[in-house]
C-alpha cells in the first residue's frame, strides 16, 4: 500500500518531487518484456514482446521510450525555436538502442535523435538542437545516465 504525500498542495502517490508537478502520466506493465502495458486512461494499450523475437507480436520498451523522447525532444526544440522568433518546421527520430553493459554484464540504452529542422541555416539548426537539448525533460532526466548523440540537419 501506498501512501499519499502531499508536495506543494500537489497529492502524489508513492513519490516525493522537489517542485511543483504539473502533470504525472501513469501506466502498468504485466508480464515484463513478454507482458502487457496500459496507461490508466486507456490511450496506451500495447502488448509487448523481446526485441528479436517476434517483434511483430508487440512493442517494447525501447519503442516506447523512442516515441516519448522523440515527441519530448521536438516540442522542446519548437520552444526554443519560438522563444527565438523563428519559424521552424522539425522533425525529431529517437534511435533507442539496447546495449550490453560490460560493467555488470547486463544491458543500458543509449540513445541517437535524428533532427531534421527546415527554415533555419545548418548553424542555428544545432543552436537550436542544443538548447532543446538543454531543456527537453527527457534529456535532463538521462543527462549523466545514458549516452545521447545529437544528428542536425538543416534541409
């Protein structure tokens, strides 16, 4: 059982955070890798299976992640873009790959997003990319963690 604290007048449930939330997502997996996850409003619903073995079965986590951190990353850019006054038109690829971790002799994920911003020269396109880089909650939450590889390109 989970106890409810309350950070700020925001009630969380099971979790302490040291600012205000403005927003929590929640989602429940079953079953692992080989299992089931839906978010609590029903707009998640995925049956998972391994990478490998029957992709085709499901998703996995790395495709999730991919798609949230894609998602994350291009509406931070078009922040940036905008706090700028620049008209942007982007598109963002997360390539979330599982990797062996020889320190443990277990696995960690590392990460290419593939960013593709038209309107802007080659110059302030990784201007841009670096200042969502720097803001994005996805890259702030894996800053340190994971290895991420910024690919720009202006077109």
């Amino acid at each position: 059982m989970r106890k409810s604290i309350v950070v700020d007048d925001n009630t969380i449930q099971g979790v302490m955070f040291m600012s205000n939330v403005m927003f929590t997502a929640h989602a429940t997996a079953k079953g692992g890798r080989d299992g089931h996850v839906k978010s609590d409003d029903g707009l998640v619903d995925v049956n998972l299976s391994t990478p490998g073995e029957g992709s085709d079965k499901g998703s996995n986590p790395e495709q999730l992640f991919a798609a949230g951190y894609s998602s994350c990353f291009d509406g931070a850019l078009n922040l940036m873009a905008s706090k700028q006054k620049k008209e942007i038109e982007s598109e963002t690829t997360a390539d979330v790959s599982l990797l062996k971790d020889e320190s443990d002799n277990g696995f960690k994920i590392g990460v290419v997003l593939n960013v593709r911003v038209k309107g802007v020269s080659q110059e302030e396109a990784e201007a841009l990319v670096e200042k969502a880089h720097e803001f994005c909650p996805y890259s702030k939450a894996t800053r340190g963690n994971i290895d991420v590889e910024l690919n720009t390109q202006a077109v």
